[in-house]
C-alpha cells in the first residue's frame, strides 16, 4: 500500500489554511450566549485560543488570550463595566481591545491609546454568539436566515449544542469537521447505517432498508447542494418526499424527521481545531417545549433505549450511529482512501464547492453566500419534507 494522505485543502480550519480563511469570511457561532459570562473563559475555535467574557454592561467580548502588556493570560482578568482588566498590571481592555488604563504609569498611560489588544467583532442572535474571523476590510452583513423570518409570539429561537448530553456521540466531536458536514449529502448512508444496520433509529416507518431515489442539485444562488430523496411506500403508492440542504461553508439545513414540513433548524459545524468539532443547532419552536426524554423513550437507541454515553462498546458495535461510523474513518480522514462512486456524488459536490469557493477567497475574490448589501443578506432555507398521493406523484 502507498502511503496514504489527507487532502490538503478540506479539513485544515487554522488561520492562513484555504479552508480556515474561507470559513472566517463568514459570521459563525462560537458559543451559547449563556457562555459569556463575567467570569472570563478561554475557548478554543477555528484552530485559535480566545478569551470570551460579557462585561458589566452585558455586551459579550472577544479577545486574544495574551495581554499587550508583558503576555499574562486575560483568563485570570476581572471584568469591569466597561471592559476586561489584566491580573498582572491592571492594564484594562475594552470589548473592542482598545487599552482604557495603564494604571502603573503616570496619569494611567498617556499613550495607552497607541496599544490595541487583538479582538474579534461579536454579534449575539438566537441565543449564540457569532464572531467574525476575517480580514477588517471584508467583514459582511450579518445573514438573516429565511426559515426563522415571521416568528409568531408563541415561537421562539433557540440555539444549543447538539448531543451535548451524550444523546447520540460524545460532545465535542474528538475528529475533523468536515467528516460530519459532508454528512449532509451522504443521504445514501440513512437506508443502510440507520435502518439496515442499526435497526429504524428515526422511529419513522417510512425511514427503512429500502434504497430511495436520490439526486442533487446546486440550489439557484449556489450557496447550497440540495439532495433530494423519493420513497415510494408500499402499499399506498404515495410518495414521501425530502430536501436536505448542505450550505456553504459549514451549515446544514434538515427537514423535520417526526413530521413533515418547512426546515425550523439551521446546524452550525463548528470546528474547534483541525481534529476536534462541535455542532450546534439554531432552532425554531414553540415556547416552554421541551425536549422529550431520548433514554428509555421512543428515540433511545437500540432495543434498550440508551442513550449513546449510556451504551456498552459492544452496543456501539451492533448499533453504530453517524459518530461511530464518521470518527472511525481517523481523526482526520485519509482521502487517498477513498474510492468514489456513483453514489458518492453530492459528496464529491459539496467537496468541489468548498474548494473552489476556498480559491476564490485565495485569488482575494469574495465566497458565495457574504453579503455586503441589504437585498443579498437572507439565506434561503430550501430544506422540506412532504407526502404526495400515488396519483399526484403519478402526475408530476
């Protein structure tokens, strides 16, 4: 055997990387609101250590972790009304690095205004924080996104971490980010890994072994690939119809799975570093809903009902989920590998998209999908499912 390799472009999300400087043309969400605190905290994103804390005003910061001063880590700093004072020497730091006292120096620093801390720009929306990682000049709009315009006052927005109670892997993800996005257009794997395998883990009967007809498309602003999947059931002749929606760079758009309609989740592929990942899902719902319980209840895994961090690692053997199946291909998957086919084709899709918008921001162009006027801010949400009668499948 050669020795193999990974490819150089798609699972690298470190600063100067093709794929991290295209994900840092992006707004992303790097922590639940409820994270920013007046406790400083270090996080790590995007391959960067940074130090995320809200001031006595309430507005969340962002900055890098060494203080301008002699390096001393703002994770021991106290955060104040109007900003973030270094343990060390008291030098203090708005929310946007500008240096506001140097209180051992004469009149607390005549030239402290020549001394910025690095920072990164934040928005709060939907319950998360979202950050902007790119060059100044280039920084967009912040997007709206179309499934969550119209929210009715018995609706909410919410944003959590998904499976970040060991609902169905461990939380974070300890392998690459980009073995779970192209996830997205790999419907081919729900027949066989979630059904076949696994045994029906949707609890949708119309979610079985049996292979659907599966086909992709670029969507019209070619920001996403749209997979769509047919199942023709049996008996009835009706037609259960899907849309799935991977979008650039790292967003992901699913239909409902316990009922049909309109896509009311948008799930951010949130890498930590270039082995490490951790999703997080935007959601809309109705207020005070509550998720059900998954151990022992209808979306338990195996016929135990378990939830993933409750299983035997025999039980992961004979029910493998996405996380089994994703984090056993390495840390960061070896592409010489692989041996594409046929199937594989939303898969080698998104890939291409990726790299040619990764190109793009590498010749100075800007990605699809960054906005700069108002008109082109909304992301449109393509993602459904529907029923369609024998007759009115017939028909189209």
């Amino acid at each position: 055997m050669k020795a193999p390799h990974s490819d150089r472009v798609l699972p690298h999300v470190g600063p100067g990387t093709q794929g991290g400087e295209l994900l840092r043309r992006y707004w992303q969400p790097i922590a639940l609101a409820s994270e920013a605190t007046h406790l400083p905290k270090l996080i790590r994103r995007f391959g960067e250590d940074l130090i995320l804390f809200r001031n006595r005003r309430g507005e969340a910061g962002l900055l890098y972790p060494r203080c301008a001063h002699r390096g001393a880590s703002l994770l021991y700093g106290r955060v104040e009304e109007d900003g973030i004072r270094c343990c060390y020497h008291g030098w203090k730091f708005d929310n946007q690095g500008r240096c506001l006292e140097q209180p051992c120096e004469p009149e607390g620093g005549k030239r402290r205004d020549r001394v910025r801390q690095p920072w990164y720009p934040v928005v709060e929306a939907f319950g998360a924080v979202f950050a902007y990682l790119g060059p100044p000049e280039k920084q967009p709009l912040f997007p709206v996104f179309s499934c969550f315009e119209g929210v009715r006052e018995d609706e909410e927005i919410v944003a959590e971490w998904f499976s970040s109670h060991g609902e169905i892997s461990p939380f974070p993800l300890d392998h690459n980010w980009f073995q779970v996005y192209e996830n997205a257009a790999d419907h081919f794997h729900v027949p066989i890994l979630h059904s076949l395998i696994s045994g029906n883990q949707f609890g949708d009967p119309r979610l079985t072994s049996k292979i659907p007809e599966i086909w992709w498309e670029y969507s019209q602003t070619g920001d996403s690939i749209l997979t769509y999947s047919k199942r023709v059931l049996e008996g009835s002749g009706d037609v259960w119809m899907r849309i799935e929606q991977g979008i650039i760079p790292n967003l992901l758009a699913l239909p409902p799975f316990f009922a049909d309609g309109e896509c009311a989740t948008v799930t951010a592929f949130v890498p930590i570093d270039d082995t490490n990942c951790m999703p997080m899902d935007i959601m809309r719902r109705p207020k005070g809903f509550t998720m059900p319980d998954m151990a022992g209840g209808a979306f338990g895994i195996g016929p135990d009902k378990k939830i993933w961090s409750q299983m035997t690692p025999e039980e992961h053997q004979r029910h493998p989920l996405d996380y089994e199946a994703q984090s056993s291909q390495g840390k960061i998957t070896f592409h010489s590998e692989e041996h594409l086919v046929s199937s594989d084709k939303g898969v080698s899709m998104h890939r291409r998209l990726f790299r040619r918008q990764c190109q793009i921001v590498a010749d100075g162009g800007d990605p699809v999908g960054v906005a700069f006027a108002e008109q082109d801010r909304v992301v449109k949400i393509e993602a459904r499912s529907w029923m369609e009668k024998a007759s009115q499948a017939a028909a189209n």
